[in-house]
C-alpha cells in the first residue's frame, strides 16, 4: 500500500527534511512517564550522536478504534510534544492515524518506516506492537531491520516501587484513586489539568475563597473526585502558585452533577479570566463531601486551606526544580 505522508514535524525538523541518519522510536508516550525516559535514555545509549526521534499517533489508536469516542488521556498533544522535546528528544513526529494508516500490515509499516526516514538505530519498548491487528512486534522488526542495516534493540519493562511496571494505564489508577505523590513519582513531576479559565457562578466568591474554574484543554484523564492541594500557573511563566482544587460536581452547592475543575489561589486577587493555567497536583486532601450547608462547606473549606498552605510552603522550594 501506499501510504500519503499524513504527519507532522517538532523540533529539528532539518534531520527530517533532509534525510540525515537518525535514531528512532514509536509508541503512543501518553503521560511521557518514566518508563518512556527510559525508553528515550537507552536509545541514545546506542544513537552515536545522530538526532532521537519519537513518532507517536494522533489520534490515540484506542480512539480510532472506538469509532471516535475519545479515550481520555494523560496529556494534550501540545503538551506531548512539549514534554518529549525537554526530555531530550530531537524531534517529535505526530502521524495521523487515519483508515490507511491503521490498515497497514506489520511489512507495511516496516517500509513506510523505509521509505520516509534515514533509520540508523531503532529502539521498541518491551509491549509495543504494530501493523493490522497488531501483527508486527520486535522479531518481525529485527528480520526487516537486519535486511536494511539497521541496528535494533529492545527495552525491558522499567519498574519503579513495589516492583510494578511503569505504564499510562498505571498512571490512570493511581490518579483514580487520588494518589497524587505516586502520579508524580510514575511522571517525575506533578500531574497537572492545562485549561483556560471561564466564569464559574461566583458561589466561591461570596463564601470568602474566589476560585479559577478551568475548561480544560482537551478530553483528559480527571483525578479522584475531592480537593487537592496545588500549584496554579499562569501562562507556562514558571511561577508557582500556591492553591487548593476541588475537582468534582459540588453535591452542596451544585444540582446539575456537573463536573467543574476549580482552584482557590492562597494570596491571590488578580484577575485572570481567559488566561491559560495548569493545575498541577500535589497532594490529596480530601475526597468529595455533602455537607448540610453553607456554613458547614465554609468551615471545611477554611480547614482544606490550611491544610494545603502548610503542606504547599513546606514543598514549594522543591517543587520549582521539577517543572
């Protein structure tokens, strides 16, 4: 088959353009977690030097094959992106995953691989698979890659505490059970919610904590529902603020079960509506509660502040280093 060229350049796209030797990988790198650095370190272990590219797929495979129905995810492509090239990473490809794209056979994609880029030295991680109905795995990449001189390796599942590979999915759990110190150990930084800020309904306003409410950037994987102590920021500047979350329907003061993603910023009055924040979590504090009203939801609250200054001050010099 034939194949349109349906992808996207990142970073030093010379490498690309003009076909110079480049080392290369694949996967979806979905929360680009420490199982991906890993991935990224040993492939320049045996890159010599030449450029490291990642290609990874847009729209994530899990979607495509949903029919469309968004699988929610650890990052949004920009972040993506943005996150593999401060990892290292020469160049990032996104390559569309289209009907064509998903009906290549494992030979296929072997010799669009070929035809499209100068491949040196080919780095998989332990689990990937590619090619309809995921026929192609390292052995049939090694046969393709010694006919074209291509050096080939693959990486070994990489562990963390308790033994357990890292993975996106390991990642989604933890965040579902609230265990936002895990989720930063799995990414080596804070999981954080990117969005703008919209007008909320003001309630937080008038019970004395005014509250960034956020639409978040794209279909992402939302935490435990409950208050999270944070750091907001504002435009990508590097400037921590120090906040408390709630991320969940608001049982007290909502009827709607709608989900809304709000941050109290300690300290903070400035306006900012339709500036672009990140959430970045680093402590659950509590789940989501129904209280009997508002008196009692504001006693909770000014309890929930406490609670996130004193941990947030106590870890704000630390965490500046991590970003």
């Amino acid at each position: 088959m034939t194949l349109k060229n349906s992808y996207q350049v990142f970073g030093d796209k010379d490498a690309i353009e003009n076909k110079k030797p480049i080392a290369i990988t694949f996967g979806n790198f979905d929360g680009v977690h420490e199982g991906h650095f890993y991935l990224i370190q040993e492939l320049k272990k045996m890159s010599k030097n030449i450029p490291i590219v990642v290609v990874t797929f847009d729209p994530h495979p899990a979607t495509f094959f949903s029919g469309g129905v968004a699988k929610p995810l650890l990052n949004t492509l920009s972040d993506k992106v943005s996150l593999l090239l401060k990892s290292g990473v020469n160049t990032v490809i996104i390559q569309e995953f289209t009907n064509d794209f998903a009906m290549l056979t494992a030979d296929e994609f072997c010799l669009w691989l070929k035809d499209n880029f100068n491949i040196q030295a080919v780095m998989l991680g332990h689990d990937f698979c590619y090619g309809k109905q995921r026929k192609g795995n390292f052995d049939h990449m090694k046969l393709f890659a010694e006919k074209e001189h291509w050096e080939i390796r693959q990486t070994q599942p990489f562990k963390l505490y308790d033994d357990k590979v890292v993975s996106s999915s390991f990642v989604r759990q933890v965040l579902s059970d609230g265990n936002a110190e895990d989720a930063e150990k799995l990414l080596s930084r804070p999981y954080f919610l990117p969005g703008v800020v919209v007008k909320g309904d003001q309630r937080g306003r008038l019970m004395g904590f005014p509250t960034a409410n956020i639409e978040l950037d794209d279909i992402l994987v939302v935490p435990k529902y409950g208050v999270y102590a944070c750091y907001v920021e504002i435009d990508s500047n590097g400037i921590l603020l120090p906040a408390v979350m709630n991320c969940g329907v608001r049982p007290t003061i909502a009827s709607g079960l709608k989900l809304q993603i709000e941050a109290h910023i300690l300290d903070f009055s400035d306006d900012i509506y339709s500036r672009k924040v990140k959430f970045h979590l680093k402590k659950f504090i509590r789940g989501e509660m129904k209280f009997t009203g508002i008196d009692q939801l504001k006693e909770q609250i000014t309890k929930d502040v406490q609670q996130a200054r004193s941990f947030l001050m106590d870890n704000l010099n630390e965490q500046v280093n991590k970003l």
